[in-house]
C-alpha cells in the first residue's frame, strides 16, 4: 500500500498576493496582474505585457539574519518557504528535530545571476570572475541556499524540465513520500523575471506572434498570439498522511496522482497534442480515478496559439462527453515559468475549500479550431471535490496531477 500525501501547507509570492486566499480571491473578482513592461525599450524591444514583482519586500519574511548576498530567485523562494513553514505549522523547533526535505522546480533559475556573471567573465577576462558568483550560476542553487537559510535537512533537489518544472517537483516530491524514503518535503517551483529571459523568449516568438498587430495574451481565445511573461514563487508543504495527522497538521488536500509525457514530434515549438492526453490519462490512471470523478480542469493554456489549441484538443479527447469545467488563471497572472504549475495547486486547493472557480478573464470567443469544452468565462460556484492540472512546456513536455478534498477515511485508494 503506497502512502497517502496531504497537503498542510502552502507559500506563495505573486502579483496577486503573498497567501493562497488572497490570490485565490483576486482570480475569482477577475482582477488583472499584469502592466506594460517598457524597460527594454531601449534594448530595442517592443513594450509587452507581463513584468516583475514591484511590490516584493523580501525583508518581510526573511529576517534574523543579512539576506543581501541572495540574489533575486533565492529571496523569492526563500520567502514563498518562509510562508510555507509558517502555514503549515512548522516552527524552528520542529525543523531541528525533523528532516524536512526540499525539491524546487525552475526552468531558468537565476538567469540575470548567470547572465552577469558571464558579462563580466568576458569584459574584465576569466581570472576576474569570483568563485562566489560562480557557486550562484549552478541552477540548483535557489534551492541549497534555502535550504541553509531555513536549516532543512531533508532531501534537496532541483527539477529543470522547462515551464513544467514545478508541478513535476510536486509530482517527484509526493513519489518520494508515498513510497516511504521521505515523510515531509517543501516542493515548488519559481522563476524571476530579468532581461536575460524576456530577451529569450521574445526572439523565440513566444511573447507575440510576429504576425501580429496587437498583443493578445488570453487563453483559449481566437485572438490570442502569445504568452505575458511574469515572475512568482510558490510552494507546498507535503506530508505522510499519518505524521501530519499525528502532528495535528491542519490537511488542505490531498495529491492522489501525477504523471509526464513526451512527445519529440515538433511543430513550430510546440508539440502535438498527444503528450498531454498521454499525461492526463496517466495521471488518472495513477490516481485510480476516471474522467468524470474530476471536477474541474487547470489547464496550462496562457495565450500561446498552438500550446491552447492542442491543450484543448487533448482535454477534448480525454473528457469526451463529461463537460467538466476548465479554468485558465494564466489570463490574470501571466506566464511564470516554473512557479506556474504550483500556482494553479494553490488556486486549487483554495478552489477545492470555497467551491469557487475563477473565470479565464477576457475570453470572448473561443478559438472555433477547438472542440467546445466549458470554458469558464465567469466565476461560477460548484461542488467540488478533485480537480486535475495541467502543465504544458514549449518542447515538448507535459504533466498532470490530481488533488482532492481530504478524505475522512485513513486507508489509501491507491496500491500496487
């Protein structure tokens, strides 16, 4: 019999609010994160929607000690921790005489770190880089130094499977606690928003369409021509079900299964839908559940032309006849790379306690290439009791997960 996971805890550090209600209920009043981003204009780009986290006051949440040798990424992730720990009841004290664990999943990691330690190698010349900043380019790095910041002494790892790479964390973090060689990690993902990845991005065509005369980044719809880069950290507390029972952990939800695919069959950046039906109908599978047991769907889709259709075509395939509900909350807080699977839990599991789903903002009229799922256009009130996510990269990677409401029964659903 595999181990239950519970979820207890929950961090986050977006545009919409540092705790899982208050992102939860800006998602649900529809309100809209993202600016114009005009401080590359004189790099010679294009004004953009998306931008950084304006607001973030990492001295809030991390204090005791000098946090001015982390640089960006780690204050994010370090912070979102702090929250983490903090929500799930996990003092000083507990964190001595317990290993917890942390497994972080980011696709760039500290990208503006890199890129200035690799400007300065060039200009100054190879003797003048500082073998301080180079122990900072190693892309496990957010993750250690958190890890020394808050003395967890559990497993630490780093996934770097592109934008996917935080809710694959999730997936690897709940295998690691299921099959019994972990009983508490801290999982997430994050990604800053610097130069270095908007300039990436932009001259992959990721941000708009080429083509395009106006900047349309809303899910589904038939307008859309690509993604608002955005920067957020988010985490989750993850515990056997029966220590944090015995701790008297207050359980949020539950991860009952995970799955990824692959698909190599590319066009124009961005796979065939194959990979996500494949990574849907494992995740199911893992979870012991069927399509019509899901309450709701997550989906990954951001604004992307081909990344939204191909999701929809998939969950089109996968859900065929059940109707269920899809929601999109990358229309209001933007594309944030590996912290955007493990906002769409947090929203989830606030969707799973107030039995709301928020509505994909500006969806006019959903693109008639794809088949007619219940988009959410409003934000609806339902029963619910299992949700699935979505997470979608831009070469070919795909993840599902499933969450529900914690169950009052202490046996799992799931063996070998």
């Amino acid at each position: 019999m595999r181990r239950r996971v519970a979820i207890t805890g929950t961090g986050v550090i977006s545009r919409l609010g540092s705790s899982a209600e208050l992102v939860h209920t800006a998602l649900c009043e529809q309100h809209v994160s993202l600016c114009r981003i005009e401080e590359f204009v004189p790099q010679g780009f294009e004004p953009r929607r998306g931008g950084s986290l304006t607001s973030f006051q990492p001295e809030l949440h991390l204090q005791g000690k000098p946090f001015r040798a982390l640089d960006r990424t780690r204050r994010l992730v370090a912070s979102a921790s702090t929250l983490a720990l903090s929500s799930s009841g996990w003092d000083e004290q507990a964190l001595k005489n317990n290993a917890v664990g942390l497994v972080l999943g980011t696709m760039f990691s500290s990208m503006h770190t890199i890129g200035q330690f690799d400007r300065h190698a060039l200009i100054e010349g190879p003797s003048c880089a500082s073998p301080m900043d180079f122990a900072n380019t190693v892309i496990n790095s957010a993750a250690g130094q958190t890890a020394i910041w808050h003395k967890l002494r559990g497993i630490n790892s780093t996934i770097s499977s592109g934008a996917i790479s935080g809710l694959m964390a999730l997936g690897y973090a709940a295998d690691l606690i299921s099959d019994g060689r972990q009983t508490t990690i801290l999982a997430g993902g994050a990604d800053e928003f610097c130069f270095e990845s908007f300039c990436g991005l932009e001259r992959a065509g990721l941000l708009r369409n080429c083509a395009a005369k106006e900047e349309c980044s809303v899910p589904f719809d038939f307008r859309r021509n690509g993604f608002a880069l955005t920067e957020a950290s988010a985490l989750l507390m993850l515990e056997e079900w029966e220590s944090a029972r015995s701790r008297g952990a207050n359980i949020l939800g539950e991860i009952n299964g995970h799955a990824n695919a692959f698909n190599p069959i590319y066009y124009k950046q961005y796979h065939e839908p194959d990979a996500i039906a494949r990574a849907m109908r494992s995740a199911l599978a893992d979870g012991g559940l069927v399509a019509s047991e899901v309450d709701f769907i997550s989906a990954s889709a951001n604004g992307s032309t081909l990344a939204d259709e191909h999701e929809a075509r998939a969950i089109g395939a996968v859900f065929s006849g059940c109707q269920v509900p899809v929601v999109a909350i990358k229309s209001m807080l933007g594309e944030s790379l590996g912290a955007s699977g493990v906002l769409q839990a947090v929203d989830l599991i606030e969707t799973l306690r107030t039995g709301l789903l928020p509505g994909i903002l500006g969806l006019e009229s959903a693109d008639p290439q794809m088949p007619a799922l219940d988009f959410c256009r409003n934000t609806r009130s339902s029963h619910i009791r299992s949700g699935l996510i979505n997470s979608v990269g831009f070469d070919g990677h795909a993840c599902s997960l499933l969450i529900s409401a914690p169950r009052s029964e202490t046996g799992s659903h799931r063996a070998h």
